[in-house]
C-alpha cells in the first residue's frame, strides 16, 4: 500500500502539470470573456471601452455568421457521414483475409499524416485545379468540359479533401474494433444460416456501436475546428460561400483587428463545442469504468 | 479468421483492398512523382505517369530560392522540444495517477481531457494579444509552450493507459527491497514502460509536426515552421507545381515513416484508450 510519504511525492509529481494545464484552461478562456464585452480595435487601441454585449451583436449580425454556421455544420456533417459510410466499408474489406494485409493498411492510414496544408494544396492545384488539374485533365479525356471544383463547389470541395484526410483516422479505429471481434460467434451465427447481411446488422454493428461513437465525438472535435484547409483552398470563398466559425473569427481577429468582435466569436465557437465535448466525455467517461 | 477460405475469394478480396489502398494513396504517390519532374512536365497535358526527365532541381531550389531548411529546422525544434518538455510534465503525473490513484484521480483524468475539447479559435484574441505584449509572436519558444499545453492532455492520458498495465506488484517488491522512489522511477519503472513512452513520443511528435493553426497564425518568419512555409505556396506565382511537391515531399516525408511505425499504438492514443 501507498505510504503516507509516497502520497505526497506523488501529489507533488501531479502538481505541475494540472497547474500549466489550471493555467492553461482558465487565462485565455477568462480573456476571451473579458474582451467579448470591451469595444477593441488592434488598429484603434485607445477606443477601449466595456460595451454590454455589443461585440456579441456585432458578430451575430455579421452577415457572414449564419452562413458560417451553416457551413461549419454542412462540412462537420458531409465528412463524418463520408468517413464513417467509407469507413466501416473499407475496415470491413482489409480485415477479410488478403494478401499484404501489413502494406495496404499502411498504405490507408498514409493521408492521415500529411500535415493539412499540405493535403489541401496538393489537392487544389494537382487535382481539382480547372486548367490542369488531374480532374480536369481526366474530364478532357473522357470529352467533358473541365468542372472548377473550388470556385463552383468550394464547400463540397473542402468536404472532399478533409474526409480524404479523415479516412484513415475512421478506418483504422473501425478496424481495430473489429478485430477484437470474436470469430466463434460469427461462425456460430454463419453455421446457423445467417446471411452475410444480417451478420453485419445484428453481430457486427452492434459490436462496433462505441467504435463508431468514438470516432463520431473525436472527429467531431477536430473539425470544428478545421482552418488551415479552408485557408489556403478558397480563403473562405468565392464571397462566403466557404466561410465557416472558425475561419470567420479569424478574419475578424487578424484581418480586420477587432479583437473584442472575435473574442464574442471565441465564445460562441466554446459554446459549439462544448455541447459536443459533453457527449464525448460521457462516452469516454464510461469506458473507464469497464 | 480461423475460417478457410477459398483462393478464389481471396484474390478477389486482396484486389478489391489493394485498389482501395491505391486509390487513398494515389494523391501522395503523385505528389512524390511530381516533385521530379522539371516544371514545365509537372504540368503536361496529357500529364506524365513516369516518363519524365526525372531531376533533383526541385528540392536544390526550394532550398535556395526559398529558404527551404530554415523552415524545417524550426519545425524539428518545435515538434521535438514540446514533446520533451510535455514528456518531462507527463510522466511524473501519469506516473502518480497510475500507481498512486486518489479518490479523484478519474475527475482529473477527465477534467485534462476537457481542456483538449477548447477550440484554438476560442482563444485565438488573448493568445494573440499575450504573446504580442510578452513579444513571443513570431518565436520558436512560445510556440513551443502552446504546443506543449495543447498536447499534454494527450501525453498524460497515453502513458496512464501504459502505466496502468504495469504490475504494481513489481513496484511493491522494488520498495521492499528499499529502493527510492526516485531509484524505483528510473530503474524499475522506466525500463518497464519505455514502449508505452516511445509511441507516446512518436504521436505528439507527428501532432506537433503537422499542427496548422497556432504555427500559422502565431509566427511570420523567424519561428515559422513547414505548416506556414507549405501555405505560402497557397498564392499562385506561375509555375510551381514540381516545386510545391518538392517542398511537400521534404515536408511530409519524416513523419509519414514514424506514422507507419507508430500506427498500432496510434488508435489508443488517439481515442485517449476508449478504443484498444
């Protein structure tokens, strides 16, 4: 048993870290709220003033915000409904029997480190680019008229790319899951006559239902926040069309310099996730009891 | 699967994975390709597979032209430095949560967790505001910190799971036998969960390599990493595709190794040990 001694070296050895991470969560946080209701301009400093809940006004009157919500909401919903769909599939096909199994997972999980910037510019000039991209290259071949994947589907474009990114990230959890399967009791129920069909509707879905949950709420938190895509794709762009939450906070944050009108978007964007990050936690939360 | 299955089915099923594979990779494959490729072939049309004049120009001008290294040098600093220091702040905790539980080590467990949920653009105002006033824009030790704070949540959960999974009884001996808790920490208990430490360090190295948000928008030149260096790329100046490849492949190329060797511990750490 722990000693009284060692409880204390152990309380000590905790201390740092909860203390940054004290830090860490409540400065910033209490900043935010405290520039949210203060009139702050980068570029006119000395016009400073608390202002009720005037940057909040401001933001939600942005003609941009209901859009960005909407947007924000459209790409968080295509790629989760892309890489889940696609996911269970592909989990599904590597974990049958195959040769090189090792190879083709490594070769699927690959798109998951490219780092976002590089995924997307990739995809933006070597792929969806109108004049010669590889899509459009593919178009000319075939006798269609090249299609401008981000200037006429900028949003269904970035969804593109993103799940491209977000794939393996499903799959490979997916995959995982279901490897801890247990044969017998597919056997069991192929022996009995199950068709394949309801085998994959009543064994093995149920048993991948957390695994799903998971990758739901994990990616969920992640692309709430997707920005580096989006920025050097279209800039948010043409016009609105793919601004989202946090793209917009940005543009009012480092573009136009108005720190208190952001910093009212800051906490919008807290609020959105943290109604997510409560189910997540749930989830996560239960399974430490198991 | 102990079930026998015909070749027959096998070949099919291997055909259909390897084209579902190839597909996933094909972007980073052309890529690859395409970065030795002379420019004007970069850009061909119809667009060359492999018959190419293959050429190292690419990599030898974004080096010159664009500074090329200095970039990468920031994002190795960056990447290793807030892993060491986000190790260093780890292993104690998790070390003490796993072996010395309170009655609210699962509150904690879960509160660090939460303070990963906070969306960047959430803080992006004071964080901003705070590095210009304290003068750490633009600098490789501010960035470092943020990083740290970002992932430690992470760090911290990993080695739980790992530490968890160590016999306590072994500590128990290793104290009878009058070792120190500093000795029984270094001797005992490192050895034993140096796997479990070292996939730890390969993920937050690739996070912290590939992280696109504070890089981005906390540094202009000094400090900027291959995240900013890479976006740079975003506004079009002619031809450059061969290049833009060139710069990506440099830029990508270390991680998606450690990636490949990591990939088994990658989903626990990754669903904080909700999915093993």
């Amino acid at each position: 048993m722990a000693t009284q001694s060692s409880r204390t070296a152990a309380r000590l050895m905790l201390s740092p870290t909860v203390i940054l991470l004290l830090i860490w969560m409540i400065v910033p946080l209490a900043m935010t709220l405290w520039f949210s209701f203060q009139r702050y301009n980068l570029l006119y400093p000395d016009r400073a003033g608390f202002i009720w809940f005037g940057n909040y006004v401001n933001f939600l009157a942005t003609p941009a915000f209901v859009g960005a919500i909407f947007n924000t909401l459209i790409l968080v919903g295509g790629v989760l409904a892309i890489t889940v769909i696609l996911g269970i599939a592909i989990a599904l096909l590597i974990d049958q029997p195959i040769w090189g199994q090792g190879v083709v997972r490594i070769l699927v999980i690959s798109p998951f480190f490219i780092m976002p910037p590089v995924a997307a510019l990739i995809w933006k000039n070597m792929f969806m680019n109108p004049t010669n991209g590889l899509f459009a290259e593919a178009a000319k071949f075939i006798g269609l008229a090249p299609f401008d994947f981000l200037g006429q589907a900028p949003l269904a474009s970035i969804i593109l790319i993103v799940a491209w990114q977000w794939l393996p990230f499903a799959t490979l959890i997916l995959l995982t899951a279901l490897q801890s399967l247990s044969s017998e009791q597919l056997e069991a129920a192929e022996m009995d006559g199950a068709p394949a069909f309801s085998r994959f509707r009543h064994i093995i879905l149920p048993h991948m239902a957390r695994a799903i949950t998971v990758v739901v709420l994990i990616q969920t938190i992640f692309l709430l926040g997707i920005f580096g895509e989006i920025l050097v794709t279209t800039n948010g762009g043409p016009g609105t069309a793919s601004t989202t939450l946090p793209y917009l906070i940005y543009k009012e944050a480092l573009l136009d310099f108005d720190a208190g009108t952001a910093a009212a978007g800051g906490v919008v964007a807290v609020i959105l996730a943290n109604v997510v990050a409560f189910f997540l936690m749930r989830a996560i939360g239960k399974n430490l009891d198991a | 699967m102990a079930r026998t299955t015909s070749i027959q089915r096998k070949s099919l099923t291997t055909a259909a994975a390897w084209a579902v594979a190839l597909l996933l990779f094909f972007p980073i494959l052309w890529t690859f390709l395409t970065a030795f490729k002379p420019e004007p072939q970069a850009v061909a049309s119809p667009p060359i597979f492999l018959g190419f004049d293959w050429t190292l120009q690419n990599f030898i001008d974004v080096n010159e032209q664009r500074d090329y290294f200095r970039y990468f040098v920031n994002s190795i600093i960056i990447a290793l430095g807030s892993t060491a220091l986000g190790i260093a702040l780890a292993v104690p905790a998790a070390w003490s949560m796993a072996f010395v539980p309170g009655a609210r080590t699962k509150d904690l467990l879960m509160w660090m967790l939460s303070t990963k949920m906070m969306p960047a653009v959430g803080v992006l105002v004071p964080i901003y505001l705070m590095f210009n006033w304290l003068g750490l824009l633009d600098s490789r030790i501010g960035l470092t910190v943020i990083l740290t704070l970002m992932n430690l949540p992470i760090i911290v959960w990993m080695l739980y799971t790992y530490f968890k999974e160590i016999p306590g009884e072994i500590l128990e001996a290793a104290r009878m036998d009058g070792a120190s808790l500093r000795n029984e920490i270094i001797h005992v208990l490192t050895p034993m969960a140096l796997p479990g430490i070292a996939s730890t360090v390969l993920l937050n190295i690739i996070l912290a390599w590939n992280e696109a948000f504070w890089t981005i928008n906390l540094t202009v030149t000094d400090a900027a990493p291959l995240t900013k260096f890479i976006a740079g790329f975003s506004s079009p100046q002619g031809l450059f595709y061969a290049k833009l490849s060139a710069a990506s492949t440099l830029a990508i190329a270390p991680i998606l190794i450690m990636g490949w060797f990591s990939q088994k511990q990658l989903v626990r750490g990754l669903t904080f040990g909700a999915v093993k």
